[in-house]
C-alpha cells in the first residue's frame, strides 16, 4: 500500500519541462502586466499631448472698413488629448485666396466683456470654448475682403513645441455681396455650419450700436475706441 502511495504521488510531480513552460507563462504574463501599467501612465500622465480644436460652428469676417481694419473671429472649443493639460502660447490666423494670403496675428480670446491678449492661455482634457478675435498687425498694410473662396487655417504655438501647429483649415465663400456689404463699417458676414449639408452659410448681420473695444486693447491698436462684434 506504501510504495502504491507514492508511486502515485511521484507520477503526479510536473516534469522539468512542465516546470520551465509554468515559469516562462509566469514571466510573460508579469511583462504583460507590466507593460500595460506602463503604457497607461504614459497616456493617463506623462504623455505631452497635443492641442486640438473643434470646428467652430459660428464664424465671421468683421468691421472691414473700421478703424481697427479686417477681422476675423469665431468661438470654438479647445481640448488637450494630455490628461494634465497644455499651455497655448499664442495663436494666429492665416487667410488664403488663390494665390494671395494675408496673415491676421494679433490674437484677443476671452467672453465678451473679459477679453485678454497676450497671457497664454491653458487648455484642459476636458476643454475650453471661448471667443478668438484675430486682427492685422499695425504695419502699414490693409487687407481687404474680395470675393472669392477662402482657406481660413489656424495655428497654435504650444509650449514645449518648437513650432506652430495647425489646428483647423476652414473653406469660406465670400459672394460680390458679401465683399460689397464688407465695405460697410456697420456690416459683417457671418458664417454658420450646416452639419447636415456639411458647409458654412454665410448671411450679412448689421449692427449700429455695438459696445466699444476694452481701453487696453485699443491702445495696443494705437486706435481710438471703436465698435466691435458681440
């Protein structure tokens, strides 16, 4: 009955062989463990991350012929795909027609009545939806809205970035009628997405009474106090 005992009990012992396979499962399954850890505190912590912007559903070509010159504007919403955020540094507007192209860099952002310039701005994992109001810099030049098919292209400077990246190319059309009523200081052509045709329709909003720009920002302008868009 003894040596039935153990010879069962020694035919039950894994092989060497069995005894390697269970250890190399082990070993495989530990660095699988491992690296999943680590590629979950790579994009839950350590990722940089990027900025991204969401097409924005309202835009506008504004006060052509003011005192301040062209503008553009729109408000759309920001995010950044790093969990703990990124720091735009600046942001600027470039406007392509044919083969001409106009740069718009002197960047406003905020709510209507916070506007801020020139601070940064920090963008969250779960984003920011603000206004952006995008002027020519004070060098002499005027540009002027003709008709014709627009390529609007935005760009961002992260922190940490070496150069500019793109956050959106937006086509827009600008009909004789909407160029002629861009003439007019108390006229502006606003662009709204149509997801279902997927376009921008552009209508002519006037405005006669509209607030005036914040003390600070028309002295950056070196421009009297002026009207602006809501």
């Amino acid at each position: 009955m003894r040596r039935d005992i153990d010879w069962i009990r020694h035919d039950d012992l894994p092989t060497k062989s069995e005894t390697m396979t269970l250890a190399a499962a082990g070993f495989i399954v530990a660095m699988l463990s491992l690296t999943v850890s680590a590629a979950n505190a790579w994009l839950t912590l350590l990722q940089p991350g990027t900025i991204r912007m969401v097409r924005p559903s309202l835009m506008a070509f504004l006060d052509a012929r003011g005192s301040d010159g062209p503008k553009v504007w729109f408000r759309a919403l920001l995010i950044s795909t790093s969990r703990k955020g990124n720091v735009l540094e600046s942001m600027f507007v470039r406007l392509r027609r044919g083969e001409a192209q106009q740069n718009f860099s002197f960047w406003v952002c905020g709510e209507r009545d916070k506007l801020a310039s020139g601070c940064g701005l920090y963008v969250g994992n779960t984003g920011i939806a603000l206004n952006h109001h995008f002027m020519q810099p004070k060098d002499g030049s005027r540009f002027e809205f003709l008709p014709g098919d627009y390529l609007v292209e935005v760009f961002g400077t992260v922190v940490g970035k070496p150069s500019p990246i793109v956050l959106a190319k937006i086509p827009l059309h600008v009909t004789d009628d909407h160029a002629k009523s861009l003439k007019d200081p108390e006229e502006n052509v606003y662009f709204d997405w149509w997801p279902d045709s997927a376009r921008y329709n552009a209508h002519v909003v006037r405005r006669k009474e509209q607030p005036e720009l914040p003390d600070f920002l028309t002295g950056l302008l070196g421009a009297r106090p002026s009207q602006r868009e809501p």
